[in-house]
C-alpha cells in the first residue's frame, strides 16, 4: 500500500468518524396529541425549519430533529390548544441550537409558527395560519378559506395557490411571490423587496400590493375582471393590458407613473391597487403556454 | 420606591401624580422621561379622539389585539386556576406556565450579567414598552392619516411648535435605532447589516410617506402609506425583540 493510499485511508475513515458523530448528536423525538376541532397549534422554534402538513384524524403528531443537546423541546396542551417550544440551554448556537420539526395537524386547525432562520412550510389546511420568521423561506401553499399572515424580515415569501383567502404579507426585504392568491383581502406590504402576483385577481376581492423600492409584477390572463388603480411616486410604471379608463379619479393620472381602469367585466372585479415609491409596477398579460 | 414598583404602580396612576411615585421621579431621570413619555401619548391621543372617531380599519386592528391578547391571558388564568387546585402540581402545567411567561418575554434562560425581572434601569427596559407604545403610535398615526384636516392642522402645528413634532415621529415610542443596532449586535452580531440595512430603507420609506402626505394631504392612498410605512418599522422592531429573547 502506497503512502498516498494510506493517507487517503485515514482521512476518509476520520471524516467516516466525523459523520457518525454527527449522526449520534442527532435526536428524534416525537409527540402525539388528541385534539378536538379548530384546535389551535403553535410552534416556536429559534433555529431550525418547520413543516406543516395535514393529518388524517384529529391528532396532532410532532416529529422533531434536534441537533445537539444545548437545545430541548417543550411540548404542552391546554384543552384544545397544543404548543411546542424548542427551549434553547445556555451555550446554544444557531447550529447546536437547531430543531427541525415536521408537524401533522387536523386540516382545520389554527396555525401559528415562528423561526428566526429556518424555513416555514405549510400546506393543505383551511385553519388560519399565522407565520413569522427574520431570514425565514416562508412557503404556503393549497389553503382554503382561511386567513394567512406572514411577517419577514428578509425571507422570501411564496403563497401558492391560496384561495378564498384574507391574506396579509408583511416583508422588510423579502421577495414576496403570490401564485394563484384570491380572497376577499389580499395585502402584500414590503419596504424594499419585490412584489410578483400571478394570478386572476378573484371576482369580488381586494387586492393591495405596495412597496417602497421594491419592484411590484403583476400577470394576469385576459379573464381577469378588475378595477385596477397604478401609480409609483418615483418609478416607472408600465402597462401591457388595454383597460377601459375610469374619467373619475381621486389624484391626477400622470402618464408613465400611473393608471387607472377597468379590465374586463366591470360589474364583477376586483379592486386592484398596485403602489410604489421608487420601485417600477408592471401589469403584463400572462401567455398561453 | 425602586423603579420596578414605579412600573407596576403607573397601570393604576399612569401620571406618576403619587406622592411616592413623585418623590422616586426626583431622582430617577429614566423613569421620569417614561412617565413625560406616556403623559405624551396619552395627551395626543386624547386630542386625536377628540378631532373625529377613527377609521373601522383601526378599530378592527385594536379589536383583533385585544383578542389575541384576551386569548394569551386566558390560557395563563387557566393554567394558574389548575395550579392553585392542585396539591403537587405536575411537571406539565409548570411547563405549560412557562411556555407562556417566555412566549410572553416576562422569563428568560439565566444569564451571568442580567436580572430576570424587568427592570426600568437596564439598557434594553425600553423593549417591555416598545409593543404597546408602537400600537399606541400606530393608532394615532392611523388617525392622523385619516383625517386630512387634522393633518393639515398638524402640520400647522409642527411648523410652529417644534415640540409636537415628536408625536409623529418613531423616538415618542421609544423606537431608538442605535439601542435597537446595538442589542442586535450583542445578540446576533451576524444579522446587525441586514438589520441596519432594512432600518435604513423603512425610514427612507417613512420620509417618503410624510413627504408624499404633505404633497398630496387629500389623497386617501397617501395617508395609507405613511401608516403602512411606519407598521414596517413597528414590526422590525418586533422581530428584533424576539430574536434577542430565545
């Protein structure tokens, strides 16, 4: 056996060493509720992601990863309300003091989640969802009637297919994406990041997208029935879609940084404002693909 | 009196009028800037209240926190109701109990170099008033921003008294950005940039709003700016606090 070979031999089996410490470091744990209907879940996790998803009865089931033993899970329930706390001991790090949680709630629980860095999944629920994280990815997606609130700091925000829904993002510097988004009230507000909504606006809702110096893109296919009012302070704001223009409006219409109208049926629309500072607003058709 | 028994006594004579409460303001320079702080708030609020009724929107705002708010003490009445029946209480309600006190932000893990108990005299005391004084600030923001003949009023005001200018400004609330950039560099020295990055842009955000309300005083979309803007800076100073209390 050759010096080099014996080299590679050592270091591979000292970095076979270094896995299976890690693995050992690992602990699983895991928690199981009996819940009624409406049950409210609350899971507040420092460092570390947390996955929400639908169970099959009315039982709410925490698996959860911890990383080290600097952190430990805090699990109670009070009547029809479960809550888990990743309590962090003295010495943790954002990497000793990581949990990963994968959560199985009944479809119709209420929701609330918070993590400073990890990322924040929920799905298939018609509970309200409350999530909040500081550099959190935030993806929400197949919620149904419910309402939907969403706090970053600079976490990328994407909502997938959220119908009939009061929703309300709030977002420092996080791009926030709106796919398929409808319901009564729709708030996106960010101080710099960008705003991209996809979709048809619903029928009858309210849809409100501002930002400061983030850029506001919203595409919508030709069915889309709503009243939309456009205007940047300081940015470019561009139109691809022919609207009806509206002779009455609340503040004068300057080409190039606003408009206002009405695209298709004007007796069934949305009520769309699209409002920035310095960032540009673009209304574009969505193409058939 | 200390400060501690100062701050429990202001939820009943919020004026710091007591004879006690005067005599430990004498010699307490923080706490007698808190109680002018408050005295402040509450006399805007007051004139704000007494201008025109604020919007539904608002009302709804405040109704909402108050119930959340009912909802948390609730949760902790039941959880002392089932510990004071008890005998021996068990390991689950002392848990549930604490769960709440730290979601709360009233306990925190031992720290070497800090009390437990809230004091007015630490450096970071002003976060315990930072939520309700921002909701109190937004809520006159929101009424302010809704009226534009108050706003125009104000801003008469401003000109000519530059003492109320304060009411609209951030600093009434307590929000200091060096206190905040410090204690998240001491906590989380790594997210100090992203937070003095995004605090730059929201109150270039904020200047932004005033600037276009003072443009534009009539228009609705203006006015719903500035208070969006300034509930961005409120919730930055949000996620700050929960960061720094794990």
């Amino acid at each position: 056996m050759s010096g080099r070979t014996i080299k590679l031999v050592v270091v591979g089996a000292m970095v076979g060493a270094m896995s299976a410490g890690t693995l050992l470091a690992e602990t699983h744990k895991e928690f199981h509720f009996n819940v009624g209907t409406k049950a409210g879940v609350s899971v507040n996790n420092p460092y570390g992601s947390i996955s929400v998803k639908p169970s099959a009865g009315n039982t709410v089931t925490i698996n959860a990863v911890l990383y080290s033993d600097k952190v430990e899970v805090d699990s109670s329930q009070t009547g029809n309300r479960v809550e888990i706390q990743s309590h962090l001991l003295p010495g943790a790090t954002a990497e000793s003091g990581r949990v990963d949680y994968e959560v199985l709630v009944p479809a119709d629980a209420s929701l609330t989640l918070h993590s400073n860095t990890g990322s924040l999944h929920a799905e298939k629920l018609h509970g309200d969802v409350t999530l909040e994280g500081a550099a959190s990815t935030v993806d929400i997606r197949d919620i149904t009637s419910a309402h939907v609130h969403v706090k970053t700091l600079n976490g990328p925000v994407t909502l997938t297919n959220v119908q009939d829904g009061h929703v309300e993002v709030d977002s420092l510097s996080g791009e926030v994406t709106l796919i398929r988004v409808t319901g009564p009230l729709v708030q996106v507000i960010s101080t710099s990041g960008g705003i991209n909504y996809t979709g048809d606006f619903g029928d009858s809702g309210e849809y409100r997208l501002t930002s400061h110096s983030g850029n506001i893109e919203a595409t919508v296919p030709d069915s889309t029935s709503a009243d939309v009012t456009a205007s940047s302070v300081r940015g470019e704001v561009h139109d691809d879609i022919p609207l009806q223009p509206k002779t009455h409006t609340s503040f004068i219409v300057r080409q190039g940084s606003a408009f206002v109208g009405t695209m298709g049926r004007a007796a069934v629309s949305s009520t769309v404002v699209l409002r920035s500072f310095s960032g540009k607003i673009h209304l574009r058709k969505r193409t058939a693909k | 009196m200390n400060c501690v028994e100062l701050q429990e006594s202001l939820a009943e004579i919020e004026d710091g009028s007591r004879a006690d409460q005067r005599a430990h303001l004498k010699t307490c320079a923080e706490c007698s800037a808190l109680v002018a702080d408050l005295n402040l708030i509450a006399s805007s609020a007051i004139d704000l209240r007494e201008a025109e009724e604020p919007s539904p929107r608002v009302w709804n705002s405040i109704e909402i926190a108050v119930r959340q708010l009912e909802a948390e003490l609730n949760l902790i009445a039941s959880s002392a109701i089932e510990l004071r029946e008890a005998e021996e209480p068990s390991p689950r309600v002392w848990n549930s109990i604490e769960i709440a006190l730290r979601q709360e932000g009233l306990i925190r893990p031992p720290r070497s170099s800090r009390s437990l108990l809230p004091s007015l005299s630490s450096r970071w005391a002003w976060a315990r008033w930072m939520v309700p004084a921002a909701a109190v600030l937004l809520i006159a923001v929101g009424v302010y921003v809704r009226q534009h003949s108050l706003a125009q009023q104000l801003a008469t005001d401003l000109a000519t008294h530059p003492a109320s200018a304060a009411v609209s400004d951030v600093a009434i609330a307590g929000l200091n950005d060096d206190d905040l950039l410090q204690e998240v560099s001491e906590q989380t020295p790594a997210m100090k940039a992203q937070y003095a990055d995004n605090l730059r842009s929201v109150n270039e955000y904020i200047q932004d709003a005033k600037g276009n309300v003072d443009a534009n005083p009539n228009d609705e979309e203006a006015r719903r700016s500035l208070l969006e803007a300034y509930q961005e800076k409120a919730m930055l100073f949000e996620l700050a606090m929960d960061r720094t209390q794990p």
